[in-house]
C-alpha cells in the first residue's frame, strides 16, 4: 500500500492511500482542482511507501489523472505481490 499526499503551492493537500477505487481517484482528483483557481498542472505527489528504494523515483510526481491511475496500478501490483511490508 502506498500514503500519497496530494498537494499544491498554494492550498493544503489531500491525502489517499493507494490502491483506492476510481472513484475515490476521482473525488481527490476533483477536490484537489478544486482548491484554488492555478492550473492543477503545478500539483506535485509526496509518496510513502515501504517498498525499498521508491521514494527518490516518485519524489514530486506532477499529478495528472494519468499519473493517479499509473501509481493506482503499481500499488494494486505491489500489493499483489507482497512486496509492500
């Protein structure tokens, strides 16, 4: 399981720990671009992960849908594989 906080320079983050639904993607997603009116593109991820080495690849990850579902996927996977602690 992945702890990814979401956040932008000018507003508070949200939190979500990953795997999640879609739809629970989505609600942070919109909640997220919801905060403040600078384009969503300027939103960077924070994860915490147990699996060893992880951090310093997915240290400020730009948030895009795309990426949420891409960090969504890895975390099923690493679940799957029992690779998170």
């Amino acid at each position: 399981m992945f702890k990814i906080y979401l956040s932008r320079t000018v507003s508070p983050g949200i939190g979500i720990h990953l795997p999640a639904s879609i739809e629970e993607i989505r609600d942070a997603y919109a909640m997220l671009n919801g905060t403040d009116t600078i384009p969503l593109e300027t939103a960077t991820a924070y994860i915490v992960s147990s699996v060893p080495n992880m951090y310093p690849y997915l240290y400020e990850v730009p948030v895009t849908k795309h990426t949420l579902e891409e960090l969504n996927y890895l975390a099923y996977r690493v679940e799957w594989t029992g690779l998170a602690g």
